[in-house]
C-alpha cells in the first residue's frame, strides 16, 4: 500500500509537466534475470521487474526506485527456498547549485522506506547465505535508513576536482525468525576525485573513497562492527566521434572486525575480509546516431583472510571473470531501449558460506530495460 501511494504521488507530479512548470519527468523500467550454477549442482534464479521514476524542476531532482523480485535457491542437498516481494522503497531529493559560487554545490538526501521484506524464515536464509557477487540483489529488506549527503566540486582548464560525504543513518529491523531486534550501525561515507585531460580525447581518473562503520546490536546488546573500508583506483578513457574505450581498477582494503560476545572487551583476532581488486575494460561503438554497441571485460579477485585454513572463520580466495555485451538504441525521441548480457564464471574457495569444499560457479545475467522522458 505504501509502495502505491508513493508512486501515485510521483504520477500526480507529471501531470504538471507542461512548459509553464518546466518539468522533466523519466520513467525506467525493465527485465533483470540471473542464473547461476555450481560444481554441487546447487541451483539459482533471480527475475526482477525494476520501477523507477524521477522529477526534474530546475536545480532540483526527486527519485523513486522499487522492483519486484521473485528468488529461488535451489540447494542439491536441502529444500528449495524462494521468496517473491517487492524491495525495500529509495527516495532521493537533490539541490545542485551551479555557478553561483566558487564551488559547485550538491545537497541532497536518500531514505530507505522499509516496504521489502524482513523476518526470514530459517529456510529463506539461504537466500542472503549466498557468496557475494553472484547474484545482484542480495538484500530483500531492512529498517528505515536516512542518507544526508554532500558533494562539492570544481573545474579548471583541465582539471576537475571533487569531494563527498555521507551519513547513513541505519533504522531497526528484524533481521530473521531468529535474528530479531537487529539495529546494524550507521556508517560514515568520505570520498574524492580528480580528472584530468591529457588530450581532447584522453582522460585520466583517480578516486578514493573511506568508510566508517558503527556497532551493529542485537536487542540493544553490542554484536559486530566492521571494519573501517579504503578504496582507492584509477581510470582512463579514450573518445573518439566513432567509439570510446576506458580501463579502470581499484582496489578495497578492509580492517579487522570487531566482534562482541557478552563482553564489552570486543575479540579483534585477525582480518576478516582479504584485499579486493577488480579491474575492468569497456568499450562502447557508435554505430549511428540512434544505436550504441557495448562490450566489456571484468576481472575481479579477492585474497584469502587471515585466520588459518582450518578455522570456521576462514574465508579462502575468490576470482570472477564477467563477459559483457549490449546494444543501446533510441526507440523515439524520448525513449531509449538497452539490452545487455553477462556471461560469469566464479571460483570460490570454501569459506563462511560453504565451509567444505571449493565451489565454481558459472551463469548469466541478462537485462533489458526501457527509459523514456517528457
């Protein structure tokens, strides 16, 4: 009900979307499925059907984003487990303020309706008990989050520069049947970039990014906090009027978890999560001035942690290759059609998810969306 009366609200909008308002309005909706298997012969599917609308009035901008997602995991040796609900509701209302300062200024705030679902049962569990990076919803619901942010930037000849930050403010849920009263930690978001333009048609890119993580409780008792994050990557991009290409790689950089049991003292053993590095090279052909031809490599690695090979706490190596391929193509003025496929291959060696052997995991992700404006 809530989900309905949001999105009326958003169709109330457009009608005043004549030129005395000056209105942009865009609607994106779609077909997002994924199938993967693994050497266990254990089985998965996810079909989303993504919703998204937006509002456009001069320096401000209000977005809305749900989808409805039908999940199976097929296990070879327990039941089969599927759920089939809509998400949890994203608003997002921005101000960007342009020109009128010495910086480029943007505002905004995000909230996180909780309209999805939460409470799992102990079967449904084994639909978030997954590796990562093998399916892309991997959260069906939490509590109502708040996400205050700003960003700042600015230009000169052949240089822009810019800063964020961002406050995630995270609400109470239910995480399971037996997982109940769950307030995960707020998170504190720092981040920063810079390009530069060697030449009209190549552009260089470095970014980073921190992340600062609160405690996580459990019925207002001290549970988990993890580890602080870095990011920190470079990018290059070469445009032509025919095609473009760009590289990128970055790497992730965990500290320690902290984990609390019934003790104030917190058990910091050893890091937790192993270093992350994902490099990827894209490559886009302008066929003509209505279709756009996508291609992509995406080579991602994720070093062992640190506890022994032997201890319930290990979590081994994981390396995923994906092949990417897709067309854009302008459907009428305002409207734009995209149709894409993932092709993936993953190998996990065992870990908290799959404590016993060493998994391979190939599958496909196929995704087809429709966007227009008016």
């Amino acid at each position: 009900m809530i989900v309905r009366r949001i999105f009326l609200v958003f169709l109330l909008l457009t009608c005043f979307s004549g030129p005395c308002l000056a209105l942009e309005t865009q609607f994106e909706t779609g077909f997002l499925t994924t199938w993967w298997k693994n050497d266990n012969h254990d089985k998965g599917l996810q079909v989303a059907i993504p919703l998204q609308a937006g509002v456009t009035y001069d320096a401000f901008k209000a977005q809305l984003l749900n989808a409805y997602v039908h999940t199976t995991v097929d296990p070879a040796n327990s039941e089969k487990a599927t759920l089939n609900h809509f998400l949890d509701t994203k608003l997002n209302f921005s101000y960007e303020m342009t020109g009128r300062l010495p910086l480029d200024l943007l505002v905004g705030c995000g909230f996180n309706l909780p309209t999805g679902y939460t409470d799992l049962s102990n079967q449904q569990l084994v639909l978030v008990s997954l590796p990562p990076d093998l399916m892309p919803i991997t959260t069906f619901g939490e509590g109502l989050n708040i996400n205050p942010y700003l960003a700042v930037s600015k230009e000169w000849t052949k240089v822009v520069a810019g800063f964020g930050l961002g406050y995630l403010q995270r609400g109470k849920y239910d995480y399971s049947e037996t997982i109940q009263d769950y307030d995960p930690g707020d998170i504190l978001t720092v981040s920063a970039s810079m390009e530069y333009d060697f030449t009209a048609a190549l552009q260089g890119k470095l970014f980073g990014e921190y992340a600062n993580y609160g405690k996580d409780t459990l019925a207002s008792d001290d549970y988990y906090q993890d580890g602080a994050l870095k990011l920190i990557g470079i990018g290059l991009t070469y445009a032509l009027p025919a095609w473009e290409i760009g590289a990128s790689i970055h790497g992730i950089f965990r500290a320690k978890g902290k984990y609390y049991m019934d003790t104030a003292t917190p058990i910091e053993e050893k890091k937790n999560h192993g270093n992350e590095w994902e490099g990827s090279l894209n490559y886009r052909y302008f066929l003509n001035r209505s279709t756009t031809l996508t291609s992509g490599l995406d080579y991602l690695t994720s070093a062992a942690n640190n506890y022994p090979s032997g201890s319930y706490s290990y979590a081994g190596k994981r390396v995923k290759i994906t092949l990417a391929g897709g067309i854009e193509r302008s459907l009428t003025k305002k409207t734009k059609g995209t149709l894409g496929l993932n092709l993936f291959s993953m190998q996990d060696d065992r870990n908290w998810y799959h404590p016993g052997d060493d998994y391979r995991y190939t599958g496909f992700t196929l995704d087809a969306r429709v966007t227009t404006r008016y």
